[in-house]
C-alpha cells in the first residue's frame, strides 16, 4: 500500500441509510477534520437497496477520506462490521452506527483515552437509554445480564458496538479462526486493557431500525451458543431431573398396583409422558443449536463478498483477507 496509515479508521456499517448520510457526513467530518490527523472513514455498504452507494459515491468527489466497501448483498450488521474492521488500515478503528444514535463527538474522547492510558480497548458505554424503547432496554438489559454470566465480568454492561480498538487489537482479532464473531463478546474475551468512555444513546438521526426482534433473538443465540457450552449441561441436568421423577414415578405406580389402585394411574402416566416429551424436546433444541453452528463453521462459507473497495485497485477477494 502505497498510502500512509492513517492514524484513525472509522467503520460505519450501513443497511439502507441514505436519508442519514447527508447529516452523518456533516457531523463526522466536523469531528474528524477537527482531529488534525490523517483518517479514513470506511463505510460498508451491506447490500443497501435505496440510494445509499449512491450518496456515498456523491460524497467521495469532495470527501477524500472517505472509503467505500460495498459487500455484494445483505450480510447483517455483525459481518458488515467485521467486513469493515479486517479492511481497515488505522493505528486505530471506531466502529459506530450510521444512524448518529451514538454520537460522533465521543470519538475524539475515545482517542484521547486511548493514547493517554495505552488501552487497547475503549468501549462506548451508554449513561442513558431513556431514549431507547422500554422493550429495547428490557431485552438490551437481560442480554448483557446473561453475557457476563456466560463470558465474564469483562463484559461491560450496555456497551454495543461503538467503540476503538487499536491496531494491535484488530489483528488479534483477525487472527481468530471464526469467520464471523460476535463482536461484542469477542472483544472483551481478547483480554487487552480497555477502558470506557459514557455518552448518551441519541435517537435515529432519520430512517427506521433494521433490527427487528428476529434479528435481536438471533444475535441473543449466537452469543450464547458461540461462547458456552452451559446450555447443554441445562439439557442434561433437565433430562436427569426428568428420569428421577420418572424413577418415583414408577416406584409410586407399581405401589399403586398392588394396592390395587391401578385405574386411578392415567393421570400421572399422561403427566409423566408429556413431561418427558418437553424435556426430549427441549434437549433436541439446545442439540440443533449447536450443530448448526458445527454446520456452518465446516461449511466454511465467508461471512460476506466484498463487491468493491474504492480504496484498492481492483476488487479484493471474497470472504476475510
Ligand atoms: N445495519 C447493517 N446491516 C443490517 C442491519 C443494520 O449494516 O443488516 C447497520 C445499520 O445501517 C446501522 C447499524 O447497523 O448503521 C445499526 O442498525 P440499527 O440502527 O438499525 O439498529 P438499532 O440501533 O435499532 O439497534
Ligand atoms: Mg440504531
């Protein structure tokens, strides 16, 4: 690469943003112009079907700094975040929402963090999420009390994807065989000194969310399945508890029979039947979890395609580099 590293890559995921991209051009050049630095704002376009590449090729006429990546159709905010992440070429990558919903200011406080105390991780940590849905925050808060259960006290509660990570942290990550990590539990398992930055959560700039509940319970899965093997022991100790209460169940009915009360028995044999039936189920559910996950981890198949990156010459190879 013939360019100088710039000091700083900010990575903005985007999913049909064109009527934000006018405003979050405005405030992120105000910022980052203002830093005095060399920077490359990356931002990946995943797959939009409005006039997002559009603007954003509008924009790079009189936005140098400004990098488009364009992966070749709809991958999900987490691949398009790592899509951007594996390509970025700063000393250090803020990765944040295109929606303005964490504000662009904060990264300059972040920056400052980072040099200041050597931290290799500053996570945008949210003070205030009253402006969130109530539902939003209720599941947001039960997701991350359940991270820190299964990954560890490192987890900071209500820090999403907005936050730095310097260079040395990024090829760590990259060096991870999975193809698509959960960012936000990768991250603090790395392990680096890290520190927080608090901001207030704002509301969407313009434009609606592009996480619906399925894809809400969907990221909620895959965190918990790519980082614990625990659900599966709740399976076998729900199938042991099921066969003891079987063992009583059939100490009370051959009691029962020579008592003599045998026709009475249905209820608890239809209670014991449908009981393990739930259990079977439910075990079978934990077990497809997983081997989903052997599934598309031997498949092998990459995350996202990079259609197109303004910044190489010609367009760069599928799948991570
Ligand atoms: N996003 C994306 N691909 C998707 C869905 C979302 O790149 O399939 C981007 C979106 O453009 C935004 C960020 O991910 O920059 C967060 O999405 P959103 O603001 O819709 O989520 P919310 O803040 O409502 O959780
Ligand atoms: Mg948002």
């Amino acid at each position: 690469m013939t360019r100088p590293e710039p000091a700083l890559s900010v990575v903005v995921p985007m999913f049909n943003e064109e009527s934000v991209l006018p405003l979050l051009a405005e405030r992120l050049r105000g910022v980052l112009d203002g830093l005095g630095e060399a920077y490359e704002v990356v931002a990946v376009d995943d797959g939009s079907t409005d006039g997002t590449v559009a603007g954003l090729t509008a924009l790079r006429a009189g936005w140098p700094e400004l990098r488009v990546l364009r992966l070749r159709r709809n991958s999900g905010h987490q691949a398009a975040l790592v899509a951007g992440l594996f390509r970025a070429r700063g000393g250090y990558v803020v990765s944040i929402d295109a929606d303005l919903q964490d504000p662009p200011e904060v990264i300059v406080e972040m920056l400052r963090r980072a040099r200041a105390d050597e931290l290799d991780i500053v996570y945008g940590v949210r003070a205030d999420r009253s402006r969130d849905s109530a539902f939003k925050r209720w599941t947001a808060a039960g997701y991350y009390r359940l991270m820190r259960r299964l990954v560890g006290q490192q987890v900071p509660a209500q820090a999403g994807d907005f936050r730095l990570l310097s260079r040395v942290a990024v090829e760590a990550l990259r060096e991870l065989p999975e193809r698509n990590p959960v960012l936000r539990l990768v991250v603090p398992w790395l392990g680096f000194p890290s520190g927080e930055v608090g901001y207030e959560r704002q509301e969407r700039a313009a434009g609606r969310t592009k996480y619906p509940l399925s894809r809400m319970a969907g990221l909620a899965a895959e965190s918990v399945t790519s980082f614990s093997a625990a659900p599966l022991r709740v399976a076998t100790w729900l199938g042991l508890a099921g066969v003891a209460v079987c063992g009583v169940l059939v100490v009370v009915a051959v009691l029962a029979w020579f008592a003599g009360a045998t026709v009475s028995g249905w209820p608890s044999l239809y209670v014991a039947i449908l009981f393990l039936g739930a259990v079977q189920l439910l075990c079978l559910g934990l077990l497809g979890e997983y081997v989903a996950r052997i599934y598309t981890a031997v498949q092998g198949r990459p995350a996202y395609f990079v259609a197109g990156d303004s910044a190489a010459a010609e367009p760069a190879a599928p799948g991570r580099d």
